[in-house]
C-alpha cells in the first residue's frame, strides 16, 4: 500500500473554493498551489492543491484534476 495515494472526494464548493469536505464545513485555506508537470507529454499533469482546515479541527490537502476532487495524506 503506498502512502499518500489520493481518493476521491466530495467536496463542495462556492466560486471555485472548497466550502465542504464530506460532511463537514471548510474553516479557512491555508495554502493554494498548482502542479503542472509532464506538459511534454500526451499525458499532461495538472492539479490545483488547497491545504484546509475544517471545523472539527482537521487539516486536510485537496486537489482537483479533470473535474474530479481528490483528498491526499502527507
């Protein structure tokens, strides 16, 4: 099993940012950064990353790609 493989998630958002993870409300973003790589190739990498904290306290990482949400542990 390798660490950090990303699954999907529900995340709901409002103007583009994240309001909900699953059930639970979004408190604030952290941080926002975008990923482009093997732009060279036929199979290009993009995803856009938020790092969030939730109200129940969690800090979660989020990323989008292809119209999907994903959620990735460190």
């Amino acid at each position: 099993m390798r660490l950090g493989r990303p699954r999907s998630a529900a995340v709901t958002t409002r103007d583009s940012i994240p309001v909900r993870v699953g059930r639970v409300g979004v408190e604030a973003v952290l941080e926002e950064w975008v990923v482009e790589d093997r732009w060279w190739t036929a199979r290009r990498l993009r995803r856009r990353y938020l790092e969030l904290v939730l109200e129940d306290g969690r800090n979660v990482v989020v990323f989008h790609e292809l119209d999907r949400w994903y959620e990735q542990r460190a």
